[in-house]
C-alpha cells in the first residue's frame, strides 16, 4: 500500500535540515499552518518564528494553509509594524518607557488591516514580503523579491514591488473548476494515490481522481 509523507516530522529531508515542515515548528497560538506546508532556509529554518514573522505583537493572526512552499528569506510583516502617521513624528514615543509610557494611548486605533491569511498549496519565490492583512489565494505564485500590499487572486501570479497581477494560471472558469476539486483537502492516502495526477495531470484527469464523497446507500 502506498504510504504517505509524515506531516510530523521537523526535518522531512533528514539530509537537508535547512528545510522545515512549519506545522510541528510552530508554537504561537497567534500562527496556523497546514500539513506539509514547509520553509527553506540554509541559516536557521527553525527560527522561523522569530526570524520570519516579525511585528506580531498581536492580536491578529497569521494564517497558512496546506502544501505551501516557502522560499529563503519570506517574510510576514504583521500590524505591529504599524506607526502613527497623522502627527508630525512617527516615532513611537511611549514604548520606550519612562514617563513617555503614560500617553500609551497615542499608539491605539493604529491601522489594522486584521489576519494575514494564505491559500493552499501556495509558492513563494525567495526574499518576498508580505504587508499585514493581505489575502492570498490558492494555488498562487509569488515571484522572488515581491512586496504583496494588496489581495492575490485564486491561482494568481505576482511579482514586483509593489507587486503585481502577471497572470493568473487558469481561465476563471478552470479556477473554479480546480477550487471544486480542493485536491488539498483529500485524505493523504488519496493524495498518495494520485500525486502524479497532482503534479502534472490535467484538471479532467484531477476531477476524475477525486475520491468518491458520495454516502452509501
């Protein structure tokens, strides 16, 4: 019988341990990944956290969904980041303690553009960037070196800085057609079954693999 990938494992490629499965990696309560999304980085990987999400004070979330791949250097800039700009300085005075610490309420109402939320089965190119709060479909690219400021469609490709829409992969109608399937939430035994219908099947041939949801009659 075939047997799936472990999606439990840190290091999948025990030769490799610049890459990371993030679902086991993670701790923050405040970040959700899918199965088998992973990150590659030949410096630290595992201090993805830290490293690669940066300005996540909180409350919103960053979201990742399944069969995501995460090139070198991505990174998540979250509303932390976020400084007042309707004065004439940016700095962010009360956080530095002290008696400036008393006009903390100079820092609320900040823009917050909400969670930061990822597709499945999403490829980012190395070194992009991704602003708080944008919403990336599924099955797009993200080309190496994109700054994402605003919403990336189903099955879109971007790049530039800002980035921007290239092309999508699929006609509207295909997307549709691929969003129906949804071949990332099939179990992982009919994933394992069908990987190379997935990988390089036409969208009939992923239709005709789906498994069966039909109830028993």
């Amino acid at each position: 019988m075939p047997v799936p990938a472990d999606p439990t494992i840190l290091h999948p490629m025990p030769e490799q341990p610049r890459v990371v499965l993030l679902k086991p990696l993670v701790k923050s309560p405040l970040i959700e990944v899918g199965e088998y999304s992973y990150y590659d980085d030949p410096d630290d990987a595992t201090a993805f956290e830290t490293r690669n999400v940066l300005y996540h004070y909180g409350p919103e979330k960053l979201v990742i969904g399944k069969f995501c791949a995460l090139g070198t250097g991505v990174r998540f800039i979250m509303n932390g980041a976020n400084h007042r700009m309707d004065g004439p300085s940016t700095f962010p005075f009360p956080t530095m303690g002290g008696s400036w610490s008393e006009h903390f309420d100079l820092l609320t109402g900040l823009p917050n553009r909400g969670d930061t939320v990822v597709g499945n089965d999403v490829w980012f190119g190395h070194g992009t960037t991704v602003m708080p709060g944008v919403r990336i479909g599924h099955g797009a690219i993200i080309g190496s070196g994109a700054v994402v400021t605003t919403d990336v469609p189903d099955y879109g490709i971007v790049g530039g800085n800002p980035a921007r829409l290239i092309r999508t992969r699929y006609s509207e109608q295909d997307v549709t057609r691929l969003l129906t399937v949804a071949w990332w939430d099939w179990p992982a035994e009919h994933i394992t079954e069908h990987v190379r219908t997935i990988m390089s099947g036409s969208i009939a041939d992923l239709e005709a693999a789906a498994p069966d949801t039909r109830p028993a009659t």
